[in-house]
C-alpha cells in the first residue's frame, strides 16, 4: 500500500497525529529510538526535517536507523533539494506558496524532482503555508506569513494549492513558535477545502493538541517536544489527547 493510501485509509478513523524528528537536533541511534517510543505510543508517521543543517549523511543515518527502529512511514519533510535519501518511504512534496522567494516556491523542486524520481520516492504533494509567526522556516522562507488575524487569507491561498492539484495543505506556525496556528484560522481553512489539513507548529500539550484537533485539523505535527528531556509522557498525553 501507498503511504499516501495508508493515511487517506487510516484518516478515516479520526485524526493522526505525526512526529517530526531533526536530523540536525540528536544522532542518529538516538533519533531511532525517538521513533520507537512515538511509534508504541501511538503516533501514525514519522517525519524527518529541519529548516537547517540537514545533510545528506545526517538524514541517510537518521532515516535508516527511524526505518528499523519503527513500524509506521517516514516521510521525508524537505527544506531543500540539497539531501534526498531512499531510506524514507515518502517525501512531502512540498511548495511554501507564500514565499515571496521563487527558490521555495519552485525551484528548488526542479532542483530536486528527478533525484525524487530517480530514487523512488513517493511524492505526497502538499501545499506549505506559513503563518505568522513562522519562526525559522518563515525567515529561512522569505515568507509573506499569513496575519493570525487573517484566517481568509490563509484559506485563499489553501484553497489555490489545491485548484492547482496540490493534495494536502499544511499550516504552520514555525517550530517552536509561542502559540500553535490560531483556531478560527483552522476551522476556516477546513471549511474551504476538501483535502487533507496538515497542522504544526507550537503544540506543546494536550490541551493545545485538543483544540487544533476540535478547530479541523486532520494531521497534527509535535516536533519540539521529542528534543526535550523526559518527552515520553508530555507525547503520550499529546497522542492520546488527539484519539480520545
Ligand atoms: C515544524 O510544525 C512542525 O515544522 C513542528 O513544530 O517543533 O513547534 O512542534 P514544533
């Protein structure tokens, strides 16, 4: 089975939830075993990314040891097409619709498009869009962020990616950010599209996990909280938090 079917199969009962581990943030065994605590806790993919100092050797390393420390995808989330790795079973292919820069807007996907076809890699095509305040991936991005206030906006430029055939759409808030994607913001993108929302960015406990999950989010992306020391139960209750 596709991954992409894997997902779409397993959306139909509820809402996922995806852990995103940094190549550039832990070595490689452990980021094998970050995988392995979220895989038995419950979480439905791996993702593996940062917006800096992912090389081809520290994601080669990471998603071989995530492939053989869990048991569900790993999909590979791409700042560049610098690195590209056959270890992951998928790659967001992805557009930041709202950068004002064309490098992240196309280029580099015609940079990285026959290495993806070369290797394998199944493209899960997705529509990126920061909202402020972005944090690195908005700076690194030159994006435009999408005002907190302006959920309209945000659904507009949702709504474009998927006329142009784009098959999900991710809302992100940037790593780490001081507050998640605003609710209203969510619930409105929902209502306008009919594909697949990805949401991420700042979700640091149940209760946010809760609200981002009640607001219409259908994926929910933790990436911080795997870097912090005792992260099992902080993850544990954001998971269950998400199925309940
Ligand atoms: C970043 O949305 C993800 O791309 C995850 O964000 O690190 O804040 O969980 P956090």
């Amino acid at each position: 089975m596709s991954v992409e079917d894997y997902l779409l199969q397993k959306l139909k009962t509820g809402t996922l939830h995806m852990t995103l581990i940094d190549p550039a943030s832990q070595d490689p065994s452990e980021a094998g075993k970050i995988a392995k605590d979220a895989c038995a806790l419950g979480t439905d993919a791996i993702m593996i990314g940062g917006s800096t100092g992912v090389t081809q050797d520290n994601l080669d390393k990471t998603a071989l040891e995530i492939k053989h420390n869990s048991n569900v995808p790993s999909i590979y989330f791409p700042s560049g097409a610098s690195a590209m790795s056959a270890n992951c079973d998928a790659i967001y292919f992805m557009s930041m619709v709202n950068s004002r820069s064309l490098d992240w807007v196309i280029r580099e996907q015609v940079a990285g498009a026959p290495a993806v076809k070369k290797l394998g890699l199944e493209p899960l095509s997705m529509a990126y869009i920061i909202v402020e305040p972005g944090m690195k991936v908005g700076e690194v991005g030159q994006a435009d962020v999408i005002p907190r206030d302006n959920p309209k906006l945000a659904a507009s430029y949702a709504l474009a990616g998927e006329l142009l055939g784009m098959r999900s759409v991710y809302l992100e808030a940037g790593s780490g950010a001081p507050a998640h994607v605003p609710s209203d913001m969510i619930s409105y993108v929902k209502k306008s599209i009919s594909v697949p929302l990805i949401v991420g960015g700042g979700i640091r406990d149940a209760t946010a996990a809760r609200e981002v999950r009640d607001a219409g989010a259908d994926v929910i992306v933790t990436g911080t909280i795997v870097e912090e020391n005792g992260y099992l139960s902080r993850l544990e209750s954001i998971i269950n938090a998400i199925k309940e």
